[in-house]
C-alpha cells in the first residue's frame, strides 16, 4: 500500500472512491434516492477543485496496481475559529479495504500533516449512525457536541469530535 500527496490527475479516482464508499457506508442512514444520485463526474469536479484550493491537504492510498483505494484530507473548515487547530474532514475507503490497515495509514498521514502545520487541537464530523466514529474514538477522539444536519432530506445527528493531543494520537498510529 502507498500513501502519497494527491495530484490533480488522481481527482478522478478520488471520486471513484467517494462515490462507492459514501453508497456502501451510507445505506441505510442517507436516503436511497439521494445515494443512487451521486454522480463520478460531479464529484471529480469537486476533487479538482478541492486539490487546486489553498490550505487543503489530500492524500490517497493506491494498491499494488497504483489504484486508488482510499483517501482522506484536512485542512481548515471556514466555521473553524480556534487558533492552531484544523479539521480532519474525511477518510474514505473502499469497502473491501475496511479493517485492512489503510485507514490507519491516511489518519496517520494527516496527523502528521497537522503536526507540520504546528496544529494543537483538530476536530472531526461524523454522522452518528456512522461506525467510523468508534475509529475516531478508538485513537482518542472526545465527543465535544452533537447538532443536527440534513442530507438528502433526513434530518441526522452530526456528532463533533476533538483531538487536543495530537502527540498521544501519533504515538499510537
């Protein structure tokens, strides 16, 4: 497995990989309707954009045959007004890469990043119903609050998780 920066050519496989993961790890909680809506074209624009935009950190995963397989990024989200803190906003995996070591790899990457970017505090935004969250917990994520989010016409709560130490999370990835 390899970790690497993305590149603006890899927006295609990102996309890839955000459309498949968000129908198989949001069915059931994000309506049907709106899941079979996501388009690979739509969000290989967003991944343009998303890599082209200063402040943004993206990484990827890629197998043995240089596919993409997962990625995450961070950076800081616009609401985010506490100094020398960032947001992890997302870490997304095939299914069958589930439970394989890959998404330790890219949550290591980005803590790394945070690191370099002198960062002392980054939170994170999962849905409740959503399993990633017991990850985020499992490598010391504290539940700060819980607000209520809309999706596809579902109203969801949206859990806010904080790190405030980032050494104690790296010393376990």
């Amino acid at each position: 497995m390899n970790i690497r920066k993305a590149t603006l050519s890899d927006a295609k496989g990102i996309a890839k990989v955000h459309v498949d993961s968000w129908k198989s790890t949001y069915k059931n909680i994000i309506p049907n309707e709106f899941l079979e809506k996501l388009s690979y074209d739509q969000r290989t624009d967003l991944w343009n954009r998303n890599i082209s935009k200063e402040g943004n950190y993206i990484f990827v995963a890629e197998n043995n045959k240089r596919e993409i397989v997962g990625f995450a990024d961070c950076g800081k989200r616009d609401g985010n007004n506490f100094d020398n803190s960032g947001d992890l906003i997302s870490i997304y995996l095939l299914e069958e890469y589930h439970g394989t070591g890959v998404g330790k790899q890219l949550l290591k990457q980005l803590f790394l990043q945070f690191e370099e970017l002198d960062f002392n505090r980054v939170f994170v935004e999962v849905l409740e119903d959503n399993k990633t969250r017991y990850f985020y917990e499992y490598y010391g994520a504290s539940l700060l609050k819980s607000e209520k989010t809309i999706i596809g016409g579902a109203e969801l709560n949206l859990l806010i998780y904080e790190w405030n130490n980032l050494n104690e999370v790296l010393s376990k990835l």
